[in-house]
C-alpha cells in the first residue's frame, strides 16, 4: 500500500449523502447517514478555523450540517458533545486548545469524559445521548465571557484565535487543573436520553 504523509491524518465523515446503501449507518433510530472515509491536511495557524473534523456532518431531523449551524463559530459543551449531534463526540473540539500544557492531557481527560457518558448509556440501556441546548449556551456564554480578559482576545492584536464572527471558538479560558474537573465526571442532568424499545 501507499505509505502515509505524516501530515494528513484519517478521520470519519457523516454525510446526508446515502447513496450507496451498503455504507448506510443508523445514529440513534433518527436518521439514515452516509459513512466515508476522508483526508484532511493539518491547519496552519492561519487556517485554524477553515474546516474542524466531521463539521460536514448532516444528522437529525433539521437536516443541517455543523458547518451550517455554526455559521463559523464552532461550539460544544466541555468541547466535547454538541447539541443537534446525539451519540457523536469530539476530542480536541471547540474551546479546549491549551496553549501551555500537552493536548494529551486534554485528550484523556475528554476519553474519561467520553467513557462516562457511554457507562451511563449503558447502564440506563440508553440508545440515545444528546446534551441539552440550554447546557451548552450556559457553558459556552460563561467560556466566552471568561476569555474577554484573556490574552488571546485584548490588546487589539490579531488573532488566529479569533474567528471570521470575532469569537474565540479555540481557546480555553482557564487553568488545566479547571479542565481536568470539568472533564473528571461525566454529568448526566446536562443530557437527555431515549432508552431502547423494550
């Protein structure tokens, strides 16, 4: 086989595209998406908010992608869940860029976060998780506040933290250990579930 140039990395993409029945996937009983595989280079740091992993995935009954539902401003809940999204996760999403530590800190902190919402999923026979949309505009207005006094978003400097709307979708506004225990528990009340048909 063809070897890999190590900047190009390998990730899934949903598609509303479900043309060829045999790559069809069924995301929590709501709607029949396309699976394909795809490459993407690595951004600079001029292209930091260009395309995030899967942002052109098309679920649920809106039928709109994220591209379309951020409108260039990307947003989660702990940088991890998105409402509109159930059952999809990301690791290293929106708002947990840490310019000073390792991402692999960030990395299992959000795998702890992850196995905790899928330990709940079990335990509650749930086949579908999704975060609330009022959780996610309380963490998201609270992470935006915070990074108005920050570095990243003063001095009138430009910033590739800065987005095409002037929001800092890439930073993380306070200290890892504050990460760490955001991510340290996963909390249910912040999510709904639909439990499998008996």
């Amino acid at each position: 086989g063809k070897s890999m140039n190590p900047l190009f990395n390998t990730c899934l993409l949903y598609t509303s595209d479900a043309a060829d029945d045999s790559l069809r996937v069924d995301l929590g009983g709501r709607r029949i998406i396309k699976k394909k595989k795809f490459f993407f280079k690595q951004k600079t740091a001029y292209e930091i908010h260009e395309r995030l992993v899967g942002s052109e995935m098309c679920i649920r009954d809106r039928g709109k992608t994220m591209d379309e539902i951020w409108k260039g401003s990307p947003e989660a809940y702990r940088g991890t869940t998105i409402n509109d999204f159930p059952n999809f996760f990301l690791v290293l999403g929106p708002n947990l860029a840490i310019g000073h530590n390792s991402a692999f800190i960030v990395i299992e902190s959000q795998l702890n976060y992850i196995m905790g919402a899928l330990k709940e999923m079990r335990k509650n026979n749930s086949q579908r998780l999704e975060v609330s949309h009022v959780a996610q505009q309380k963490y998201n207005d609270k992470v935006q506040q915070a990074l108005q006094s920050t570095v990243w978003n003063t001095g009138g400097c430009s910033s590739y933290y800065i987005d095409k709307n002037g929001k800092n979708s890439i930073g993380f506004p306070w200290s890892t250990l504050t990460m760490k225990n955001l991510l340290a528990k996963f909390d249910s009340q912040s999510y709904a579930q639909e439990a499998e048909p008996s």
